[in-house]
C-alpha cells in the first residue's frame, strides 16, 4: 500500500549500520510467549538521531530551510530562527498537555507545523509559493494536513534518517511463522507507519504486524516511559485471551521500554546491538533494580528464545 510520503522517504534514505556496544547478551529460552511487541526506533530501524549532538543545530537549521523549500514555502527568516519557533512550539503543547494531567505528553507533528507556520507568517518571516498547498483543503490558502505532513516529512528525514537494523525482517517472520503476534508500541509520528513499512518490506508479505496491536505515541498524545501505551496493549491482548506473562516487550531504552512494559507484567527483551540508540540509564534511580528478561545485541537471536 503506498502512501504520498513514499517518495520523499526514499529520497532521502541513507544507508547506516549498527555500531556495536561492549554489552554482553543474555540468552534464554522464555517458554509460553504467545505475542512479541516492538519499539520502532533504535530497534527495529537504525536512528540516526540517536547520537545527535549540539554541534549538528547548525544541520537542524539547513533541514528546516530547505524542508519548507521543498514544500513550497519561501522562507525570509534566520534558520536556527526558524528551528526555535518549531521548538517552542513542541515546548508549548507538551505545558499545556501537563496543565491536563498528562506526565509524558506527545505532539502531533502536522499540528505543530500548522502553528509554527502561522507563528511564521505572522510575522512576515514564511509564504507559501502559489499553487504550493493543495487548493481549498485548508481553509484560503491554508495548508491541508496532507501538505503539513509533507512539509514536516521533508524535516524529519533529513534529521532523522533511518535504515533497517540488520536482521530485523527475518526475525520478524521467524516470529510469525513460529505463531506469534507482532506488533508496536513506540514514540512515533505519522510517518513512522510508512517508514516501516517500507524499509521492512512489509507489502512483500512473510510478517504482519497486528492492526489491532499497534500504539502510536502521537494518536495518544501519550509518550513512553508512561505505561499508557503499553496498558492499552495488555487489555488488547487480555480481550484475546492473552495475559501480560505471554507477552515479550523489545526495546532499545532501559526508561522508555524495559520499565513501562515490566510494569504492567510483560517480559522485556533489551536489544543492545546499536552504541547509537542503547540507553541504559546506568544512573537513572528510576531504573535502578530493573533487569530484563533478554539482552540482545542482533534481532537474528529472538526467535530462538521466545519463538
């Protein structure tokens, strides 16, 4: 199934591989796993954002300009001017989402974008080109949220590229194939779903992740390391007859992945196998005492433990 996105996704994709980490795996065989659940970023697929530093701003504010180019929109201001304005935007929604409550709150980009180029146009900073935007989606010369999504597309990929983590469709129809459910729960944006699905392969068939079995920070407005996310995924599994002990979390990071989904009863698999995106919080109380079932360090030996 292709999506408007697909194209700009493939421009920009850069070949990556792991770096590899002094960890050592831990290897069992967990009995009774009926369902393997996936974080996407630093699991699934190589982030390059996971090293970023301070000192690539400057790369952030070349992104940005040349982003709202390729959407048609002529930019007059300051690049890193620019950046900021994208960030204080994200500041602002997360404060009002924890004025209601929520601990870890998530944005949805395309509404992001949309304030940020009003906040922009506002001041005399960003236009759009004539005939940039699709024609009365948007209100008068308004932006729609298919030109939003190619706008904040265009940023992402070129701050974020990704690569498939070596290993990471064949584990994935091992897993299938042994019967297991495959699905999600990530911090991801819109096109997260299209970033896997192509870089995985998945319209080639030979694994399929559960339609009823993916979480999605953003549709939430919920981020890990809340245990929102993963507490929705247990009453979906528990509605299939599926407890939370049958059930092994993969994920990247000590805080966002192996806390939240031991919480709620899941086994925990740590997969290890990228210096990039490990996180494991060596200093971090919260996750002091946390141990997962599983470290990995290459997707190729899930299946042996839990298929």
């Amino acid at each position: 199934m292709s999506s408007p996105l697909d194209p700009i996704i493939r421009r920009h994709l850069q070949w990556m591989e792991p770096i590899p980490t002094d960890v050592q795996p831990v290897l069992r065989r967990l009995e009774g796993v009926r369902a393997a659940l996936f974080d996407i970023y630093g699991t699934l697929l190589i982030s390059a954002s996971g090293d970023v530093e301070a000192s690539q701003e400057a790369a952030r504010g070349a992104a940005f300009t040349a982003a709202l180019a390729a959407a048609g929109v002529d930019f007059r201001g300051d690049a890193q001017q620019g950046v900021q304005c994208l960030w204080d935007q994200i500041a602002e929604e997360h404060r009002q989402a924890s004025r209601a409550g929520i601990e870890y709150p998530e944005v949805d980009l395309v509404q992001v974008w949309r304030q940020t180029l009003v906040r922009l146009a506002g001041e005399g900073l960003a236009a759009p080109r004539a005939g940039s935007f699709t024609p009365g989606s948007g209100g008068p010369g308004g932006p729609s949220d298919g030109d939003l999504q190619r706008l904040a597309c265009e940023y992402e990929m070129r701050v974020n590229p990704v690569w498939p983590m070596p290993g990471a469709r064949q584990c994935l129809e091992k897993l299938q194939a042994a019967g297991l459910l495959l699905g999600l729960i990530s911090n991801a944006q819109f096109l997260t779903l299209d970033l896997w699905r192509l870089l995985l392969e998945a319209d080639a068939g030979g694994f399929e992740f559960d339609q009823q079995l993916q979480y999605y920070s953003y549709q939430y407005g919920r981020a890990k390391p809340g245990t929102e996310l993963y507490e929705l995924a247990a009453k979906g599994l528990a509605e299939r007859g599926i407890g939370t002990a049958e059930v092994v979390y993969i994920g990247n990071d000590m805080l966002k992945d192996i806390l939240p989904a031991g919480a709620v009863g899941f086994r925990t698999a740590l997969f290890a196998g990228d210096a990039r995106s490990l996180r494991r919080r060596e200093n971090d109380l919260r996750v002091s005492g946390v141990v997962p079932d599983l470290v990995i360090t290459e997707l190729s030996d899930l299946p042996a433990c839990i298929g």
